[in-house]
C-alpha cells in the first residue's frame, strides 16, 4: 500500500457487557476433564465478559454509535460500513450487515460482510476500508465494526484459550487525522487447515453444539511451526517494503490467546509482545477479532507521534496478517 493521501484510524471505540464474571467462577469448568480445567485456569485469563441475551449484532451496534458518537459523525454521512462477520450468525439467509446498517440509520453507506478467516476477518476488512478510501474520491470514511459472541455455551476452546464478549467499531478516513496512520499490511493463508477447528451444527441441537479441534497435535505442532516460518516472512518484507528495520518499530502488538502464546511468539520472533495483550487477555480472555482493536487503542496512549508499530494476528483456519502503523498526533482536545 502506498498513502497518497494516507488513510488513517480517526476513531476507535470499544463496548463490553456489563456482566463479569471470573474464569474460576465459570460452572462449565467443572464438566472439563481435570487437564483441560487446569489448563483453562493457566491461560493468563482472570475475567470475561458476558452478553447475557446479546446477540452479536446488538454489541456491534453499542460499538457502533459509540465510534460515531465519538467522531462527531453521523451515520447518514457514512460512506462505507463493513460488518467483521462472526462465526454463528443468528440467522442463516438473512444479513447481519444490513441488520446493523438500518439500526445505525447508515442509509447512504455502500454495506456489506467480511469474514471466513476467523480472527483475521478484521485485517480483511482493513485492506478493503484501504483499497475503498484509496481508489475512490468519493469515498472519504469507513467504519469496521467487529463482535465477538461466544457460539457454544462453552467459553473453553481447547487447546488454545477461552472466549470472552464485546465489539469494537473503527473508523478509518483520509482526514489525514487521528490515532494511526494505516502504513502496510499484508495477509497470508493456506487452506490445509480449513476445517482444523469447527463446530458441527446439522442435526445438532444448538445446546449440544461444541467448537472442535479435529487434530491437536497438528494445530500445537505443525501450525505453529507454519505461523512462525509465515510471521517471519511477512514481517521481513513488510520492514523491507518500508524501508524500516526490525529494531525500529517502538510496539508490537498481537492476539490475545494465553501467556504460553505471547512466550512462545516472543522467543520464535524474537520480539517483546507488549504488556498491554497480557493486561486486556487477563481482563477480557480472548475476543477474535476484537483482540487487535483493544490493543491498538490501549497502546496508544504510550506512544510518541511518529512512532511504528506492528500488529500481527493469525487464526487456525489458517490466516495470517502483519500491519503497519504510524503513532499521529492528538488533535487538540483528543487526547486519550
């Protein structure tokens, strides 16, 4: 990607349920067979969130109207609205970017899903926000709103983390303002592990539904050993394309999956994941999409004008994406 003009994040508003509650308080630990329960409570993970009759289009709009409440836009004025497509929607046939788009009254807005990568979703979303605002004059915003509703009624998803709810909505322009400044990204994916984690739903009560691993050594061995020769490569030529060095980007930031992924991901790359993945995976568990969001905006309140940052993210689908960020100055009366 090149920026002429540069497109920016202007706004990010994050929305979580109200309801709290402890990993340790969680009563479907205690159906774990003893080695899951343990390792459930080793995730680094201390509270989730809980959208007790939410559905996830109902916290994408709460992040929504908060992103536009925040940039002083109305939703008449959006250009584009991309909803990051989650994994059960609550109907089949029907569409949950429409839904969102007449609720938010976006009525001008171009509207439409992306999806199908899992966590990645919302660095797809990203590049098609960039190419929008890039290639069309007439396009001068896009908001990217994301949820993340727990499919199952269980939250442990083994052998990788435990899921939380809440949404994030992002609103990306050419003001040549804002928190960011969108550099680069790249996305990878391979089709081998498409199906590795699913959920069988035909014929299936939705009380039975399950999320399955279908080969865990597969996904603890032989993905991980992709995702490092992938991330490795991505971010090289990311750097490289930019003209930056590894030992020039001030942050990088990631999903937030456990504290056994960040030690692992540190040491394969040899870079420090920043503190702010573990704090929000403690208070929140692991939110798809969502993680990277949360991430960006709580980084970025230590971070100087200028200053680069690299966001990764990866799902078991398999994707992967790299993205490059440069740190703006606050508008007057913007800060954080």
């Amino acid at each position: 990607m090149t920026a002429d003009p540069p497109v920016t994040i202007e706004s990010v508003a994050l929305w979580f349920p109200d309801d709290e509650v402890t990993v340790a308080g969680l009563p479907e630990l205690d159906e774990l067979p003893i080695a899951q329960r343990e390792h459930a409570l080793a995730l680094g993970i201390d509270t989730v969130r809980i959208g007790i009759g939410l559905a996830e289009v109902d916290l994408a709009q709460a992040a929504a109207e908060e992103a536009l409440r925040t940039s002083g836009l109305d939703a008449t004025q959006l250009d584009a609205l991309l909803l990051v497509q989650g994994r059960v929607p609550q109907y089949l046939l029907a569409s949950e970017a429409t839904r969102l788009q007449h609720r938010l009254g976006a009525t001008q807005a171009f509207t439409t899903g992306v999806g199908d990568l899992g966590c990645v979703s919302v660095s797809a979303a990203f590049t098609l926000a960039s190419a929008m605002l890039r290639g069309d004059p007439r396009c001068q915003n896009v908001l990217v709103v994301a949820a993340a509703k727990t499919p199952t009624r269980s939250r442990y998803r083994s052998p990788m983390t435990l899921l939380g709810d809440g949404a994030a909505a992002v609103l990306l322009t050419t003001s040549g303002t804002g928190r960011y400044e969108l550099v680069d990204q790249m996305i990878r994916s391979d089709g081998k592990y498409a199906d590795l984690f699913h959920i069988d739903y035909r014929d299936v009560r939705e009380a039975d539904w399950v999320e399955e691993c279908a080969d865990e050594p597969t996904y603890s061995f032989r993905l991980a050993v992709e995702s490092r020769k992938r991330f490795t490569e991505i971010n090289a030529e990311l750097l490289a394309r930019n003209g930056l060095q590894q030992d020039g980007i001030g942050v990088f930031l990631m999903q937030n999956l456990s504290l056994g992924a960040f030690a692992f991901w540190q040491e394969a790359l040899d870079v420090a994941i920043d503190p702010v993945c573990r704090d929000n995976l403690a208070r929140y568990g692991h939110l798809g999409s969502v993680d990277v969001v949360a991430n960006l905006e709580r980084a970025a309140s230590a971070q100087a004008p200028g200053d680069y940052c690299v966001i990764m993210n990866s799902s078991p689908v398999a994707a992967w994406s790299s993205a490059l960020l440069r740190r703006l100055p606050d508008r007057p009366g913007r800060g954080m």
